[in-house]
C-alpha cells in the first residue's frame, strides 16, 4: 500500500466518489475533495477528510494542499480524476468555453502536481495517478475541445513520468472507456445550441450519440461502473511497480484498439457509420 495522504479532485461524483469509498474501505487516510462540500458529505460519513476544492482557483489549490501536509505529512499519492466534458462542433464552441475546459481538464491538474511534488520528493516517494480517458488517444467528432484536453494531459503525464522518477515518484495514467455516471448529461449540456445553420443535424447527432453510448446503444455494452475504475486505480496505489497506464473496460481496449491499426480515411469512415459529415 502506497504510504501517506491520498488526495483526489472531483469526488463529488461517479469515479472520484467511488475511488473515495473504495480507498478509505481499506484503510488509506484519504482526502475527498470537490468545489461543493455539502456535495461530498457522505463521505466523510465513510471516512474520508472532506475539503473544498476548486481545482481552477489558485487559492484554492494552495489551500488544499497545504491542509493535508499540515495534518497528515506529504501526500503520498494525488489523484487528479476532476474534469468533464466541453461538446458541439469546433467552429461553434466560444473560446472562453474551450478555456475553461483546459483550465479544469489540463491546468488544474498540472498545478496540483506542482504543488505536491515538493512534499513528495522530500519525503522520497509518491505517486500521482491522472484519469485521462481512451478519448486521450482517439477523437470523435464533437469532442474536439474534450479530447485535446485529455491528448494534453497524456502528454504531460508521459513526460512528468520521467521527470520524477529519480524521485521515487511515479506517475500513472488511467485510461477509461465507457463509463456509467453522469457524464454524457454533462457533455450534452455543454453543447452550443443553434437553432439552424450548418452544424444542426452534426449537433443532433452528437448528443443522440453520446446519450446512446451511455445508455442502450450497443457500445454501452462494453461499458463499466464508477467503481471499476476505482478498483484499477487502488491496483494502481498498491502496485510496487504500476504500470504507465492502465485501460479500463472492454469498450477502451477496442476502440483504442481499432484506432491503432485503422488508418486515418478508415477511421473516418467507420465515424461517418454515427455521424453525418456537415454540409
């Protein structure tokens, strides 16, 4: 078991909430964090120190990080799972709305690693486990703005990894497929709503897809729960040696899979099966 702290963002829900549970079930001190603390109360029911925690806030981070050193020691592992899903076609998204999506999904992250890592290379150990998604190594369309954030924090963690080592840190990616939480309602509220226009039927398309894969289409089937993830991210903090990424659920092993080995027209045309091309 990974010594020390364990700290993670987004707990207020699906993955974060679950990984919260799982961890502090098997006797980790952990620190639940999320934007609303009335949002995480049960989880301090279940034993977890609940934190306030708005991972674009500068204050913010500060403030969590410096509470868990004070209280427990350096962190002994930070999980960065908050993030969610900016949708709707490139052309339509306001820049501000791409912003803010790298801003949660891509800065926030980066900076909570700055901040825990002094404390981790003082102590001489530590891990950081960053919940990318199979959509850091694939795009579908309407997604751009989502998956360039995540192709982002693949990048940052594959270097960072290295980075650290001599440390005695390690960093690990996780890479969920499919997963049955209340991220596609999130997503579809993210998408930009034009009444007509070039991109009307895309946009229809996008948010009935992203609906079905969540739900009853045939890729939902592949699909896993909240706590699966969890599960590989507790395998992840007990392993001596973790891997570098760890894909999660059968529908990430086949679409990273079939993105590996078809070349770009193909893959464009077995989109072209879920999405109409705009014109």
């Amino acid at each position: 078991m990974t010594p020390g702290p364990v700290l993670i963002t987004g707990c207020s829900s699906g993955i974060g909430r679950a990984t919260a549970l799982r961890l502090a079930a098997s006797g980790r001190k952990v620190w639940a964090t999320a934007r609303r603390i009335e949002s995480i109360a049960e989880l301090a029911a279940a034993g977890c120190r609940t934190l306030a925690l708005e991972v674009t806030d500068e204050e913010s981070r500060r403030t969590a990080i410096q509470a868990v050193e004070a209280a427990d020691g350096p962190l002994g592992a930070l999980v960065n799972n908050a993030g969610y899903s900016q949708s709707g076609p490139l052309e339509e998204i306001p820049l501000d709305a791409v912003r803010r999506q790298f801003e949660t999904n891509v800065f926030g992250l980066l900076r909570l690693c700055q901040l825990a890592l002094p404390g981790m290379r003082q102590a001489g150990r530590g891990r950081i486990i960053n919940v990318s998604s199979m959509g850091g190594k694939l795009t579908f369309p309407g997604g751009g703005a989502y998956h360039a954030t995540k192709y982002a924090v693949e990048a940052l963690s594959d270097a960072l990894r290295f980075e650290v080592a001599g440390f005695g840190v390690d960093v690990v990616l996780i890479e969920p497929g499919i997963i049955r939480t209340d991220f596609s309602s999130a997503a579809i509220r993210q998408v930009p709503e034009p009444s007509s226009g070039p991109y009307a039927a895309f946009r229809e398309a996008v948010i009935r897809n992203t609906r079905d894969v969540y739900t009853e289409g045939k890729l939902a089937k592949l699909g896993g729960e909240p706590d699966d993830v969890a599960r590989v991210i507790e395998r992840a903090l007990d392993a001596r040696r973790p891997k570098a990424r760890y894909r999660v659920t059968a529908s990430a092993t086949v679409l990273m899979t079939l993105r590996a080995v078809l070349p770009d027209a193909l893959w464009d045309k077995f989109l072209a099966g879920s999405f109409p091309r705009p014109r």
